[in-house]
C-alpha cells in the first residue's frame, strides 16, 4: 500500500515549469525592477527549489505522514516527554482570526482580549507553582533554565556577591549543565544516592559561597519525589544559593504539591508536555519560568500587567487601558524577539480553562494511577530498581534480561515498534543500566495500558535474535547511524554531482 | 472530567491491581506537610461551547475597529499564507509526534526536515542548514556563539546598528555572562558606512553581524561588508529576509559564512509574535561546530535509503555541558510549514512575491512619502520595508491611520532604549504581496486628512 513515488524527495519530483501557487498580477505602476532595486542588490539567477504542484506536493507530504508514530495514532509512553493528548479544540481556537492573525506590534489598545489571555495565563501558572512572578518569554524549557540562570545572575550581582557554580544531580536532563554552561556557570555534578535520590552528603560537601543555583527536577527523573527537599532547600539557601526547580515532572503534582511550597525559588514550565502543546515533531515548546516575588524584578521583558487609567503606550494616551505591557524594573532583558510562543500559550490557556482546579488535579492523579499500574503490570519481567512506587513515570531496568538473555533496552524498544507503540524513553537517564523510561500519561485508557503490558511480556519471551533485528513492520529497518555520521550527506544532492 | 478514560470502576480495578486502597495512598511520597490543602484558585472548568464563546470573546477584544489593514512590520509580516500548508500541518501524525528519536517510525517528520535543510541550502546558497531554531533573535545569537567557537575568539562581537533591536537586546542578554564586548556600531544614515565598520573590526573580532534588508528596511553594502569581516580573520553573520531571496543576492553567493533568518514570513501565522521559526545555516566546513538539530541521509539494513539524527555528540542530551547549544527542541512544525511554503512556491511563485513586495512598497513609499509632513527618513534602496519621518510627531499619524482602519508601525520609539539612532518620528511600513494600489491609496488620503 505504500507510496513510493509519492514519497521521493521533493527535488526527484521537479519537473521544469510546474508550480503550486500563483499570485495576482501587481496593481501598482510598472517600473523596470532595476530602477527599484540596484542589480547590484539582486542574485543572478533563481534559487534552485523544486518545481511541483499543490496536488503533488499534498500526497507528497500526506504519505510521508504516513511513515510516522504519534499520539492520535499510536500509544506513545515516552518517558519524561509527557505525550498526553492534544485536544482539537485548541487547534481551532488558537487559529480564530484576531489570535492567529495578530501581528505582534499591534498596539495595546487592540490587543486587550490577547493580553488578557496571557495576564490569566501568568496567574494560573503562578498559582499552580505557589511562584508569583512569571515570564511567558522563554521558547521552551531549555531556554526558561537558561533564563532563570540569568535572572539568578543579576539577583547576586545586585547584592554584589560572585557566585560561579551550578550543581545538579548525576540524574539531570542534558538541558540543565548545557544551560548552566551556557549561562557562564561552572557545572558541579553530584552524585545520587543508590535509591536514585539527592545526596544530602554529597550536596553539602559541594555547597559554598561559591554555589549559586541548585538545580533539580522534581518528580526526579526515575520518578520519585525528591521527598528531602525542605531539607535541601534550607541547606543551599543557608550558603545564600537559590533552588531551580526543572518542571518537566510537573504532570505529575499540579493541585497535589507546589514547587513554591517545596522550597523551589525559580522554576520552568513545558507548556508543550503538561499543558499539552502538542510536541509539533520536535517543537514549537513553550517554557515560561515562575520565581519567588524578590526575583521578579529581573525577569526578561515585557510581561503582561493589569492597571487603571491612561495608557502608557501605544496611540491613544487618552484611553483607559486594563492590560498592558511592562518591563521590570531591572530585566535582564531579551531571550528571544517578541512576546513567547504565543501560539502554544494560547492553547495551555484553553487546556487549564478547559480543566479547572479539580480537572487539573485529576490530571496528575490518573497520571499517577496510570504509571502506577503499568509498574505492577510489568515489575515482575521488568525490574524497577526504584521499588513498588512512583510518581508520573517509572524507570525499569532490562540489565537482568541482558545479562541472561542478551536483550537490550534498545531490542525491546525497537521490537514494541511492531507490536503498534512507540518506544519509551531509553538509555536515559544514565544512573540506571539499561534503562527504560515509561511515562504513560492520565489520557490513555486501562485497555491501552493492558496491550501494553502483555507487548512486553510477549517481547521478553521471544528469540534474542529475532529483536535484535527488530523492527520488522515499519517503513525501515534499523538504520546505519554509523555511516550516516561518518560521512555526513546532510542535503538532497544534484543527480549530476 | 475532561480528557479521561477510566471509569470508576476501572479506577477500583487498578487500584487493587497496586495493592492500594485509594488514589491518595499513592502520593505517599509526598510529604504531609508539603501537601497543598485547598483546591486551587483557578478560573471554572469550561465545557467545548463555554470554552469556544470565551476564545470567540476575547478575539473580539483584539480589534476595536472594523478592518485592521496589516501594513506593520519590524521582523513579522502579513504574508499570505497558501491553504495546503494548514492542509499539511494539522495532520495528526505531524504536530502529535515527537522528536524522531526512533528512526524506524519517525521517516516522515525526519524526511521532511532533511528536505527541510535542502531547501534551505538552496534558498541561502549556503551549504548546509540545521534542522531550526526558535526564531530570528536566538538564531543570531546562536551563530555569534558558534563563531566564537569557529575563529577561538572569545572577547569581542561587533554588530551594526541596523540589526533588529530585539535580537541585538537577545545577543545582549546571551553575551553578558561569558565577558564577551557587543560593540554596536551606530548606523545614522539607514546603512552602514563601511569604513566606519572597518575601523571596529580588529584581529579579536570574532563575526561581524549584518541585518538585510536591515531593520529600517534598507539594503546594506553586504559584498563589502563581508569582505571586511574576512580581513580580519572575522566571520560574517548575515541575518536575511527568506522572502527577500526571490530577487535580491544570496547569502551565500557575497560570503556570508554564517546565514540566519526568522523563518516567519514562508507561511507561519503572526500570532502576535510566536512560535516562528529560526534558520541556521553555514559553510561545510563549520558543521562540527552548528547548534541544534541535524539531519543526515543513511541506509537501512536492506540498504534502503533513509534518514535519522545525525552528529548527535554535539547535543546537549549526549555532551551536556559540553554542548553547541542548549538547545533540545527545534521549532518542527514551523519547519514544516516552510518546507511546504517553499515547495509550493518553487523558483517562480518565490520570485513573484519578492517582486510584488518590491513594487508595492516602492509605489507605498511614493505615495506616503507625498503626505504633507512625512518624508522618507533614508535615501537608500530597500526591498519590501522602509521607515518614514513624520515632522509633527507619530502619535497623530498613528492616529489617522488607526481611525481610518490601518496598522502601521512599529513607532522606532518602541526601540529608543535599544539604542536605535535616528529614532525621532520615524516609523516603519512594511508592504506584503497581500496589500493592495487601493489600501495603498487609501492609507495615503487618510494620512493626508
């Protein structure tokens, strides 16, 4: 059933003088193109795109779609990526003409449905993270770490203290050292207790004047709550250090427990996992951080702030505004241009509007039922070194199934592609052998989460050999990573050389 | 509730299956004092129809006139934006996957951003592109840092002043923390003066950073400006307009040796500023050293051609501290969205609108340029963007226009901290292919009342 001419690089598919779009003719007075435009400014020749029609390029596309897992199609555990549904209605509310077409220096006086939008949007986030201040700047997670370093940064600037060093635990995502690096800290990595937890041992004979920022992801990775963290807290704070709470667990605490009320000071959101994006194939995220009230003055700006009277921008100075912009007082400034992902802000508004406080917190309840059971259904092939419990996700272990048998965590991952799920998470994170990162999410049904478990149960019974070649029903088999990075061919290249 | 499938029943079920007897037991872990004790203070839950009145309601809010003509510019455009594009981006097996970490169920969205790359490769005339960033600002940034770890220069970034203020402000916020000097130079006159440009550039420079057409919409001399970079063993970072290239020189062909842009003109809605798409691409040489995701052509072990993730020991997920970039997500589906464009487009479509934008801004600027009291601030040629000064001030043009049903802008006093010279009653006005001789008219008799 497949279609392979269909699927053929766009540029096998050119044909000389063939195009999918036509525009009007221009209704201006004609003026020879080189009066307008120096020839100096101008190219010689065209750029060389292919040369396809609107139909060619639709089944192109479409049928490509076809060679992909998502979630509308496929049950998608990914552990730590949260791949909850995405409800369609935030589709057709995020493209309602006066949001999707709203040009972002439009002035404040026609901008007061969407600024108040994003100020509720702050509020709600606030709320759920018991952390008053907020920037919907950041474009995803990993640029709201980064600026949350940065806001850290001009905080003990400001009472004139130096301070050089980030530390995380051993089970921190990538994003947090590559942050603190880039954010011109030195990375400290602590070592975790066997259990998977911070060592209070190890963090104390790491914390001095020269700590900074703690950071720490709560759920922790293996999904466990980081239940010492008071404790934690109240250590980094007596070396004057702040606590970074990296919120891609939060799916698995909203309305339970608040970061603020753990002794986090800054954190960020995944408006894109928790409040359930969609993922877009790799983004567009949303990363807004919330952080404690003496911190919000150094936010990147502008933020959305709600007051009486005459306006202070835009056109009309006479108009009495209710929303507008602001800079705080000591912005570190920018991270990117413009507002923030707007787009996905829009639709973790509809999501949380849609919920409401006691949805919210059955979210995080059936995600916890759910990874729960899917624990009980599996620990017996597939040991959890972390025990009976855990939070949203849990991390199993195939070492056992290695050692014994020679199936690796990457076998049973491939091997469930067959079965009609998309693989978990794994080899991440690092501090368990053979791991596989499973984060079923509230939005899947028990049946789903039974299938599931008997894939797996089927898979670890079946002939080594037989899933170390596996996949065996997807468009491709395994491919050569080897080559592909030995000799990198990174662009369609000419027939002709 | 919204969004659940297990019923009470199967909840008991479950539960049991645990070895708990409540939903409350399995947050344990959870300490008793760190427990919140009250619902949250959130807005009531919505149903579809309530949900859709509110959205409805607070689109209503965004515009207090009856049209809204879009002739605002500044980095977002009012382009037009074809229907297979929504057609191809609200497939389900797109915008709900994730990063194509499984090769084997992932070849659609990995095919699509390698034809992504090729595209870009072909639009900039440089050799290779990465798999996007989160929009212009970052882009420039990201390339600065990469530039630095190109030439080992680490003390000094020079960037002229006619780059977009809101990703000079970004390159800022990034460049504080590692101790590395952003020299601004100052551009009175809409483009830059070379040799003032020259006399900045030192042996420490690590890139030289160009904007063209430039934030007042004016074309820079890019040739000699690159050229200058180059002898001082600088690189040159070249921020374009993607829809610009259907007529104006590539990056790649006057030596640009890093190109970036905001994707956000090749079919991304403006939704008031986000997500867009930032495009990176470089010289072959320097792919070692390139932020962000890549793609790369492979086999399969039939020997089918395929494609997967590829120099992943860049990444922050393998390198960690050590990475290009902290960078995890790339902005996929506006990637998509691109690809789509310019597939549709092709050489010709592409050609067409760039030169539509031409003639209509020329012919705006003629026209706007007549009004009593508003000139033309720069005589320098532009493409599809230009500013004007008005010698009584914006706020009573905005005005005008507003009243009359127009968007225009931005005012540059929206950039006055960001140290936009020749800022005083100047605004800009960016003409799209969408516009048309009558809103051009009109706009000009409603300033001119």
């Amino acid at each position: 059933m497949r279609n392979t001419l269909a699927t053929k690089l766009l540029f096998d598919l050119s044909q000389p003088g063939r195009r999918g779009a036509v525009f009007p003719k221009s209704d201006v007075p004609d003026q020879a193109l080189d009066e307008l435009i120096p020839r100096a400014h101008q190219s010689t020749s065209a750029p060389a795109l292919p040369e396809v029609t609107e139909p060619e390029v639709i089944r192109h596309f479409v049928n490509l779609s076809t060679k992909n897992m998502s979630v509308d199609t496929h049950f998608y555990p990914l552990g730590s990526c949260t791949m909850k549904y995405n409800p369609k209605r935030h589709e057709r509310l995020s493209a309602l003409p006066g949001i999707v077409d709203m040009h972002p220096y439009r002035s404040v006086e026609d901008s007061q449905g969407m600024l108040e939008l994003l100020f509720t949007m702050q509020a709600m986030l606030a709320e759920i993270s018991g952390l008053p201040a907020i920037s919907l700047q950041p474009a995803a997670g990993a640029q709201g770490e980064f600026t949350a370093l940065l806001v850290s940064s001009a905080y003990f600037r400001d009472k004139g203290e130096t301070r050089t060093k980030v530390l995380f635990p051993n089970s921190a995502h990538g994003t947090n050292p590559a942050s603190a690096a880039l954010a011109g800290f030195e990375c400290v990595q602590l070592k975790s207790t066997a259990q998977g937890f911070v060592d209070l041992n190890e963090l104390s004979a790491h914390l001095d004047q020269s700590t900074a920022v703690f950071m720490v992801t709560n759920p922790n990775t293996l999904g466990m709550f980081e239940r010492d963290l008071p404790e934690i807290a109240r250590r980094v704070h007596a070396v004057g250090g702040l606590v970074y709470i990296d919120g891609a667990n939060m799916n698995a605490i909203c309305g339970i427990t608040r970061p603020g009320d753990f002794g986090g000071d800054m954190m960020h959101y995944n408006v894109h996992k928790t409040f359930t994006g969609p993922h877009g194939a790799g983004g567009p995220g949303s990363g807004p951080i919330a952080v404690r009230d003496f911190l919000g003055d150094y936010l990147p700006g502008p933020v959305v702030v709600r007051r009486e009277g005459p306006g202070t921008s835009g056109v009309s100075s006479d108009s009495t505004l209710v929303y507008d912009l602001a800079v705080p007082a000591r912005s570190i400034g920018r991270v990117r241009s413009f507002f923030g992902n707007v787009g996905i802000l829009v639709r973790g508004y509809c999501y949380l509007r849609t919920l409401g406080a006691a949805g919210v917190r059955a979210m995080s309840e059936n995600a916890v039922l759910n990874a729960n059971y899917l624990l009980a259904k599996l620990k017996d092939v597939l040991p959890v070194p972390q025990g009976d419990r855990c939070m949203h996700e849990f991390v199993a272990s195939a070492r056992q199934l290695k050692e014994e048998r020679g199936i690796s965590a990457m076998d049973i991952a491939k091997r469930l592609l067959d079965y009609g799920f998309h693989a978990p998470t794994v080899y991440f994170p690092l501090v368990v052998p053979e791991s596989i990162m499973i984060e079923p999410t509230e939005t899947e049904s028990r049946e789903t989460l039974d299938a599931f478990a008997q894939a797996i149960r089927d898979i670890v019974r079946e002939d080594p050999e037989l899933l170390h070649q596996a996949p065996h029903e997807t468009p491709i088999s395994r491919p050569d990573e080897v080559r592909a990075a030995r000799t990198p061919v990174l662009k369609w290249i000419t027939s002709e050389g | 509730m919204a969004y659940l499938y297990n019923t009470p029943q199967q909840q008991r079920e479950m539960l049991a299956t645990i070895g708990v007897g409540s939903i409350a037991e399995l947050f344990e872990q959870v300490p008793e004092n760190l427990r919140l004790r009250r619902p949250l203070d959130l807005p009531p839950a919505l149903t579809e129809i309530e949900l859709e009145n509110h959205l409805r309601e607070l689109a209503a809010k965004n515009t207090t006139k009856k049209t809204g003509v879009c002739f605002l510019g500044g980095g977002s455009y009012d382009h037009f934006i074809p229907s297979a594009i929504d057609a191809v981006a609200s497939r389900s097996e797109f915008y709900t996957a994730y990063t194509p970490y499984q090769a084997e169920a992932s070849q659609g969205t990995l095919q699509a951003f390698f034809e992504y790359q090729s595209l870009i490769c072909q639009l900039t005339g440089m050799d290779v592109s990465n798999a996007s960033l989160y929009e212009g600002g970052t882009a420039v940034s990201e390339a600065v840092f990469m530039a630095m770890r190109v030439t080992d220069r680490h003390s000094k970034v020079v960037i002229l002043g006619s780059v977009h203020p809101e990703y000079r402000q970004v390159c800022e916020t990034y460049l504080r923390q590692v101790n590395c000097e952003l020299v601004v130079v100052p551009v009175p006159d809409g483009i830059a003066d070379v040799a003032a440009v020259r006399q900045v550039l030192d042996d420490r420079t690590a890139c030289l950073v160009i904007q063209q057409p430039n934030f007042f919409g004016c074309l820079e001399q890019t040739r000699e400006l690159t050229d200058a970079a180059r002898k001082v063993g600088a690189l040159s970072v070249v921020s374009f307009d993607p829809i610009s290239l259907g007529l104006l020189a590539r990056p790649g062909e006057y030596g640009a040796d890093i190109a970036v842009a905001e994707g956000q003109a090749l079919g991304i809605p403006m939704q008031y500023g986000g997500p867009y798409l930032g495009i990176l691409a470089c010289r072959q040489e320097f792919v070692r050293k390139m932020p962000g995701r890549l793609i790369g052509e492979t086999v399969d072990r039939e020997g089918q051609r395929c494609y997967v993730l590829n120099l992943q020991a860049r990444e922050q997920h393998i390198r960690r501290e050590k990475a290009t970039s902290n960078i995890c997500t790339n902005q996929g589906l506006m990637a998509l969205r691109a690809t789509v464009y310019l597939s549709l487009l092709g050489p010709t479509g592409l050609r067409e609108v760039a030169e539509l934008c031409t003639r209509k801004a020329h012919y705006a600027a003629e026209r706007l340029s007549k009004v009593p009291g508003i000139e033309l601030a720069f005589r320098q040629p532009f493409f599809k963007e230009f500013a004007l000064r008005c010698r009584a001030g914006v706020d009573p043009i905005l005005k005008k226009a507003r009243a009359a049903g127009f968007d225009i802008g931005p005012d540059l006093k929206r950039f006055r901290n960001s140290g936009v010279s020749s800022a005083e009653n100047c605004l800009l006005i960016a003409v799209t292919e969408q516009r048309s001789r009558t809103e051009i008219d009109k706009l000009a008799e409603a300033l001119s009342g």
